[in-house]
C-alpha cells in the first residue's frame, strides 16, 4: 500500500471511529428502591451506574495504535537497565563494595578516583583515607593513580594528631609520566610557536617529592604555613600523544635533521640534569570564606613565596614570589568568583632556572581551555571569572571565562596580544546532606574552549 | 514518509474527536436504589496473594516511575480519566484501602487522640527482638511484656521529638481521614527498660545478619536525642496483624487478590492521598510507605492495605531536619533543571528563597523541623518520588481530597498535636501551620469545584438545598459567590435556567420544576469572575412515596 492509499485508510478508521463514539448516551434503567446498593462483587459499578462511554478512547485507538511502536520500543529499551539495577540492588552490590572498602566507623576508607583532561590518557586509582590510626584529628591520605606504563602517581600525606605540640604534615609523592606537555618557557603563543617552527611536544618526567609542612592561624582569618621540600626530577624524552611529537624531536637544536636527537639545554633549560633542589616557602593567607558552603562569600589574598636553592650538581637558585586573590559574591544560590593569580620566578645565580621550576598558568586554576603545560614563563598572570549556580538540589553548573599568559622574567614580554582567553561550562555534583546549601561536592566536570581547541576535565572522588 | 503522514492524519482525527467529544452529551442516569457505602473487597481469600517482590528495590522502582511508566503514561494518552472506586454521592465507600471517618462523621477530640486500633502503649519492658533493616529512621524491632511487638523509632541527636511527634500526628490524622494505619504511643526508655533477647539479629550495611549486641544498642543510642535527664523517647508502632505481603503498588493490582478489581491508579483514596500528604508535608510519600497484610477477621482471610511510615512527615526528614525543597521538588525535574540551565540561575525555585527562615525556623523548632505555613502554596508540593496514583489526580479527587483535610477543626487539629508531646511554643507552631496549610488547601481545591454537598430536594422537587463545602470550610464567602442553576429532563433538555446568591453556606434554591420526571439541576458557583466546574444533582420521581428523592450527584472532572 502506497502512502496515499495508507493515509486514506487511516482517515477512514479514524472518521468512523469519532462518528461511531458520538453515537448516543448510554443510559442506565433505574432499578428501584427496594433493589438494594450496588454491589460490585455482581459486577456493578459504585455508583449504580453503567460504565461511562469515552468517545475519545475510540477516536484514540489510532494515535495509541501508532504511539504503541515507541511504547514497546521504550520498554524494550529499559528492560535490561530494570534488570542491571534490580539485580544491584537484590544483593545490594554497592552496599557490599562500599563495606568491602570501609571500616565499621567509617574513619578508614578506601575508594576508586578517576581523573581525565583532554590531550591526557584518562586514569585511575584508590585513594585510602584514613582519620583514625594515628588519633584524633590524624589523617593518613594514600593515594594511587595510573594510566598504565604512561602514568603513575603515588602520594602519601600524614597530618598528626591534635595533641601533637607542633603538628607538622609530611607529603611523599612520587610521579611517572611520559607525556608531559612543554611548548617553550616564554609562553609562546600557537602563532610564535608555528614561526619558530616549534609546536607542543611531550617529555617524560619522574619525579619524588618530599614535603614537611606546618600551618597555623594567626589571627581571625589570618594564617600562616611554613613549609620545607626535597624535590628531585628526572626528564626524558615523551611519547607521542594526540598529535604532538616527542620533545626530542622538537625542541633540539635543527628539528627535521638527522642531527635531531637530544634536547636543546637552550630551549629547554635543565632537561639534562633534572632537578635536585631543596626549598623553603612560607605562605601567609587571609581568608573569609567560608569553608563548608557550597555558594561561598568572602574574599582571599594569599601571598607565597619560596626559595629554591639546587643541590647535587644542581647550580640552580631561585626565589618564586607569588599571589592569589579570590572574591567570591554570593547571590542565593549562585556565586561568582573573581581569581587574579600571578607570579614571578626569580633567578637568583647565573644558572638558568630549570624548565620544569617556571610558572605555568594552566590546569584546573589557569586558562582551564589549555592543555596542562602549555604555557610556561618566568612570570604569569591569570585572571577567572566563574559564575555558578544552582540546577538541581544536587547539581551546579557554572560558566567560566579564564584570561591568561606566561611571559619573561618581570613580565618582560607582558602584552594582552599574548595571553590567551578560554570559556567554558562546568557541572558538579553534589551530596544529599542536611542543607543543599552546605553539601560537599562528589564529582566535577569541566568542558573549556580556547583557541587551541576544547579540553574536557573530568574528576571524582578526588 | 508514510508512517508520518499516517500519524499526522491520525492526530488530527483524535484532536477532531476530542473537540467533538466535548459538545454536549445525553445523561447517564442513576438508578433509584441505595447509595453503595462498601465496597464488598473483603471476601475470603482461599490462597494468600504473592508477597511484593519489588519491596526493597528503591532505586529500581524510583528509576521505573521516572522513566518507562511515566513515559508509558504520556505515550498511551490517557487523558483524565475518573476514579472508579466512587460511589452515586461522588464519595469513597468503605473498603479494605479506606473507610470515611471525620469528613462524613467527624470524631470526637477523644477519638483522634486514640488514633488506629491496636494493642494500646507498650507495657515496660521491651525485649529487642531484631535491628529496624529498612528505612532510615534509627530503632529496632521490638515485643513489650505482655507478648505484644512493637516498631521502635527514635529522633536524631539534635532533634528531640521529630521522628517521634511526626509519626504521633501524622498517622492519628491520616487515620482519622479514614485511611489504614498502624497505631503509634510514644513511649520514654530508660536504662534498664529494654533488653536484648538472646536470638537478637541486624542487617549490617542492608546485607550482613550480625547478632545485635550490647555494643550496637550503644551504637545506636549514641546517634538518638534523649531528654536531658538521659532517658530516650521513642515512638512504638504497633506491628500489624496478619501475614505481611509487602508494599502495595501505586499502578495496577496486586496479583493473586481476587478483592483487588480496581487498579490502584484509578482509586479515589489513593490519588487524593497527595492532598492529605500535601497538608501534612509528606515529601517521602510512595509505594515504599504501604504495606499490605492478610488478615482474618469474622472467619474470612482478605488483603488489607495501610499507609506506613510517617517518619518523613511535617518538618522532619527521619536523620535531619527537612531541607527546603523536600515536599517542593521531586528527586529529579528535567523540566526545572532545564530551565535553571538555561537562565544561567535566574530561573529560581520558590525554595530557593527559604533559607534564612529555614535555619530560623530549625533553630527555634528543632522538634518541628521544616514545616513551610505562611504563604506556602499547594500547588507546589511535590513528593520525592513520582507516584503513580496521584499522577492521575483529577480536580474531582482533588476536591475529595480536600474536603478530608478541611473538616479537620481547629480542635481536632489541637487533639492530634497534642499526642506528639512537643513542647509548647513548637506544638503552638505546628498547630499554626495544620491550620494556615489546611486553609490554603481549601482555597486551592474546594474553589475550583462548585462544592455542593448533600443534596435534599424537597415541596415536589421545586426546593434543593444544600451545603457548600468552600462557604462552609471558609474558602470564600457567601457574597461572593453566585450559582448558575439548569434544571434538564432525564434527555438533557433545559427546563430552566436561573441565577442565585447564597446567604449561607446551607443556601436552598427553587427550581421551579413541578414535574414528576428524572430530572438533573446543573450547579456551576461563579466567584472572582471564576466559573467553577458544576456539580449536577439527580433526582427522580418514586411514585410508590409520591416524592422526589436525590439518586446521585456527579461533578465534572
């Protein structure tokens, strides 16, 4: 049957079927009032009366006849979801896995983290956590991460319990990557990189990082954290990844000629040797935030300044001097934050400042639309402006507008033609707690644009 | 594309149909017979019905409400559809789910503190049978001294008499609307007032039996409010008599129960519950707070169904407070979620404004929780879950639904929060807020109604009286309201057409009908500029009396 002759016959159905319902009332014969109530156990209705005649319900037969498809299609569709979901639930699966990982108080836990950017492998791991080995107010944070032969991170904090005179934190981290992003320690723009005949490249580093940290408050929302670290770094060259090329075959002397096999110590200063350096850095913060509040207000400036002073063949002396400056308006349920962040590395020899030690105005509290690494200067600005509301009693999305750079010693080669602007969107996900307003947050996704391309961020349980 | 040519064509007719549908139709009359008061679904049943196989999937079943029903239910365009468990007076007959109670004959302050039957207050001590494995409310299984077993729940630290005040209340009103519930006595535990009885079991983290112990009784109490001597209170509900079937679903019929003919989807008690849940705040209402057991009462075994759990009623939320869009906005809302999204926030639910008089509120009623009055707007609640039942409330059972909770007085409101032993600034407040939601409840239904109640025809069919209900239950006021009276013959031919201010909320109109015919008077209340939908009262000749009596009342839906 054609299509013609198709909707000529449905026509017809359908005409018949609204002259066929309008057809008289139906009505019901009094049965007199010695004839008791009705009784629906006879098969009568309540109110004595015979069922009601919908004419729609025969004008309807065709369009439910038709909606019948996606009905049954929907039912398909959702079926094997019911099954997964009862089945879960029948032998409570993820009661059983969350009790398998926690302890009966719930003060040791150990949990999957996943974490993912675009231009990055995505990765996974456990996270231990727990409140109650070493006393009250104690924690022990274990954290494994990886992305198979590419990525592996492993970090251990240990904070003291509160009875301990001076509490000091302890760090130990340890990181293996092959594709860390370097694209130049001038900040170079897409364009300067394309006229240099550069472009992003991917180097390998292992790094173990030891940390010794002590904070305290001073007064009201002052505080001041004192910290001291054994950073060693070993760099080699990258895989390829998403396109980009190894450092090796980018950042040497001739890129394209044979005679391309070792970095150049010029374009990338202490790729050779690694870093061994010792630091010591105070970090004094002024914060009237508050830190439980899902749309905080307040204000932050926090000022941190480090010295880094090479060791173990290591020439290499230099202070870091830097700020962070965060203005977060609550408006009910939404918030807009304002973040100018910058910084400035300060040779303090005649040895270069080592590539991987220059600031870098990327990852999650830079230009979030860059790849992490993409940007590196002895100086840096970056300014964020976030607004975030509420959709959902659980979820919050926001909008965010990044604008920043990295430039030469002192912000030499500073000029807004250089810095690179991004947007984006962003949701996070929040807990079911005693107020929405004070719940804490399980997961967050980030998407950012930039002239370079998008770049998605994805994290949880993080 | 002919199958879309063919669904075009298809719509089109069934718009042509409805637009049809609605022009004026013939009369389905009323038989002269007894109004029907039972509803006869307590036979005996020779094999008990399968116990509810669903009864712990919460998240399946929130996920199969939200999504493959809801979209079935669009999808197989119902439309409005009437319940059916309605007898000729428009009311609910008494049955297994629900039997009238304030509204047809409203109970003595005495009676509504009694709340449902049982086995009265628990006798001390209490013997702890087993861990409470479902819900969230903390307590335990337990028997009293004389044998009897008992649900023990408790309030959250910080929260003293929430739990315990919101099941007290809440199920001696829900019960004296008529519905099933189990009786709860508050009850007040010191140390030495229960024990642990030696086969005592829990379910750790809802899969692991453990023997309950001393050490998880302390576990326990360490989470629950107690007096500030030390003692505990605890409300006791009553365990139910019979074999337990599990919950009821809000869609469809119980398999195997012969005395279950209507689909619960399309039973007045239960789309109309959302009103009574709407007064009392009743944001966790669904399936999951029903239960249904087999009885055996005068030699006959027949399902009967209750309302469970009103832990989640009022301002409490079982472990905390409610927050301010518990009973304003369900666990998910793609609509709203959307247009937050979209307005970048300037699109804002009105519980978005609440939180300065929530943490009010909360600090001042930590008993009472969050139990929005002032200004609060019916229309807005919304349980977490997507119930079935009340997706399929027409305005007529909403009406129904609202003549339960308006013929609640003020004194009765008073008897009922009285039982949850508040103290006496929170029992000020919480019997404020009955009363302001009560009353904003019969502005939001009755109105939209013309609220004609028990008709009487009288001098030869040429006088109707009546009670309007929104006069009575002070929604509007009599000046206000103007009655468009038809009167028709049993073939729908107008007779006569009139117009009449009520002086009272008992008005009597004339008809000016002297014939001995059927006869149909058509009521439609005009307020504000509003036309409310009419109520037609029938009433026919019984020549073996010589006088016109009422044989049925229906309204539009």
């Amino acid at each position: 049957m054609n299509s013609k002759n198709t909707k000529s016959a449905v026509s017809a159905v359908a005409v018949s079927m609204v002259v066929v319902s309008l057809a008289g009332p139906v009505r019901a014969a009094g049965q007199g009032p010695n004839a008791g109530p009705p009784d629906p156990r006879q098969g009568e209705r309540l109110d004595g009366r015979s069922p009601p005649r919908n004419p729609r319900r025969v004008a309807l037969a065709v369009p439910r006849l038709v909606l019948g498809v996606p009905r049954v299609g929907l039912k398909l569709a959702l079926w094997p979801v019911f099954r997964v979901s009862e089945t879960i639930e029948q032998n409570a699966l993820h009661s059983r896995l969350y009790w398998a990982l926690t302890s009966e108080d719930e003060k040791i836990r150990v949990w999957p983290v996943v974490h993912y950017e675009t231009g990055f492998l995505p990765s996974v791991g456990l996270r231990y956590y727990d409140t109650r080995s070493l006393g009250t107010g104690s924690l022990v944070d274990l954290r494994a991460r990886t992305a198979g032969p590419s990525l592996f991170l492993a970090e251990m904090r240990l904070r003291p319990p509160d009875a301990t005179p001076v509490p000091l934190a302890v760090t130990f981290q340890y990181l293996h990557e092959n594709d860390a992003l370097f694209a130049g320690i001038h900040g170079e723009t897409e364009e300067e990189l394309e006229a240099q005949g550069r472009a992003e490249s991917r180097y390998e580093v292992d790094r173990v990082l030891g940390r010794i940290a002590h904070a305290r408050g001073l007064v009201g929302p002052l505080s001041l954290a004192l910290r001291g670290e054994v950073d060693v770094r070993d760099f080699d060259n990258g895989v390829e990844r998403n396109g980009d090329r190894p450092i090796v075959e980018v950042y040497c002397t001739n890129p394209g000629t044979p005679s391309c096999t070792e970095v150049d110590e010029r374009l990338v200063p202490g790729f050779r040797h690694g870093v061994r350096v010792v630091r010591g850095g105070a970090t004094l913060r002024l914060d009237t935030r508050s830190v439980d509040a899902r749309y905080p207000a307040g204000f932050s400036v926090l000022v941190d300044s480090v010295y880094s002073h090479g060791v173990i063949g290591d020439a290499s002396q230099h202070l870091i001097l830097a700020g962070d400056t965060r203005l977060s308006v609550r408006i009910g349920d939404r918030t807009l934050l304002l973040s100018v962040r910058g910084g400035l590395v300060q040779p303090l020899s005649d040895a270069s400042v080592p590539f991987d030690e220059l600031l870098s105005p990327t990852g999650s509290l830079g230009v979030r639309g860059l790849k992490t690494g993409r940007l590196r200067g002895h100086s840096a600005l970056v300014g964020l402006l976030e607004y975030r509301w509420l959709v959902a009693p659980y979820l919050d999305t926001s909008v965010l507008v990044d604008y920043g750079g990295a430039f030469d010693q002192g912000f030499q080669n500073f000029g807004v033609d250089r810095m690179i602007p991004s947007v984006g969107i962003g949701l996070r996900v929040f807990r079911h707690e005693k107020t929405y307003w004070q719940s804490g947050r399980i997961a967050a996704l980030q998407v950012a644009f930039s002239e370079e391309g998008f770049r998605l961020l994805l994290s949880a349980s993080e | 594309m002919p199958f879309l040519g063919a669904l075009r064509v298809a719509l089109l007719a069934s718009i042509a149909a409805h637009a049809l549908s609605c022009s004026p139709r013939g009369i389905r009359k009323f038989p002269d017979r007894p109004v029907a008061w039972h509803e006869h679904d307590n036979l005996n049943v020779l094999k008990a019905p399968p116990a509810t196989p669903w009864g712990d999937l919460l998240f399946t079943m929130g996920l199969r409400d939200f999504t493959s029903r809801e979209l079935d239910r669009i999808l197989s365009l119902q439309g409005r559809r009437p319940a059916e468990d309605v007898n000729a007076l428009d009311e609910v007959p008494c049955s297994t789910w629900f039997c009238p109670r304030n509204h047809l004959s409203p109970l003595s302050p005495k009676e509504i503190m009694e709340g449902a039957p049982g086995a009265g207050p628990p006798v001390l001590p209490l013997r702890i049978l087993a861990g409470k494995d479902t819900g969230t409310a903390l307590g335990f299984k337990v028997e009293d001294a004389r044998g009897q077993k008992y649900l023990l729940k408790f309030d959250p630290r910080g929260y003293l008499g929430m739990v315990s005040g919101a099941e007290m209340v809440s199920s001696r009103l829900f019960h004296a609307a008529g519905y099933n519930v189990p009786s709860a006595h508050l009850v007040t535990l010191g140390n030495h007032d229960l024990v642990i009885a030696p086969s005592a079991t829990y379910l750790a983290h809802g899969y692991d039996e453990r023997p309950l112990t001393l050490g998880r009784v302390y576990e326990v109490f360490d989470q629950v409010a107690r007096h500030p001597e030390g003692r505990v209170k605890a409300v006791a509900i009553t365990w139910l008599d019979g074999e337990v079937l599990g919950p009821f679903d809000m869609l469809g019929r119980r398999p195997g129960d012969p005395n279950d003919r209507i689909a619960h989807e399309h039973r007045r008690s239960l789309r109309a519950s959302y009103v009574m849940a709407a007064w009392l705040n009743e944001g966790d209402a669904s399936n999951f707070n029903t239960l249904d057991t087999l009885v055996e009462e005068h030699g006959r075994r027949f399902v009967r169904h209750y309302f469970i759990d009103f832990s989640s009623t009022l301002g409490s939320w079982t472990q905390w407070p409610k927050n301010p869009w518990h009973g304003e906005e369900r666990a998910f809302e793609l609509i709203r979620t959307a247009r937050s999204l979209v307005s970048l926030g300037t699109y804002e639910r009105p519980w978005q404004d609440d939180q300065d008089e929530w943490e009010k509120a909360v600090r001042r009623y930590p008993s009472l929780g969050w139990l929005p009055a002032d200004g609060w707007d019916p229309s807005s609640f919304r349980t977490k879950r997507k119930v079935p039942a009340h997706l399929r409330m027409t305005p007529r059972d909403a009406y129904w639904g609202a003549k339960l909770v308006t013929s609640f007085s003020d004194e009765q409101i008073h008897a009922a929060v009285v039982t949850g032993d508040y103290p006496r600034e929170t029992s000020w407040e919480l019997e404020r807020a009955l009363r302001v939601r009560r009353d904003a409840i019969a502005r939001e239904w009755l109105l939209p109604m013309t609220a004609l109640e028990e008709p009487r025809i009288s001098q030869g069919g040429r006088i109707l009286c009546f009670r309007d209900l929104a006069i009575e239950r002070g929604a509007i006021t009599a000046p206000e309201v103007k009655y468009l009276v038809t009167v028709a013959d049993d073939r729908g031919k107008v007779l006569s057409r009139d117009a009449w201010t009520p002086r009272g909320s008992e008005p009597c109109l004339g008809t000016g009908d002297q014939g001995k015919g059927y006869r149909v008077v058509t009521i439609v209340a005009k307020s504000n500029g509003h036309f409310a939908k009419g109520a037609r009262v029938h009433y026919a000749w019984r020549e073996l009396e010589k006088r016109h009596v009422v044989v049925g009342l229906e309204r539009d839906e």
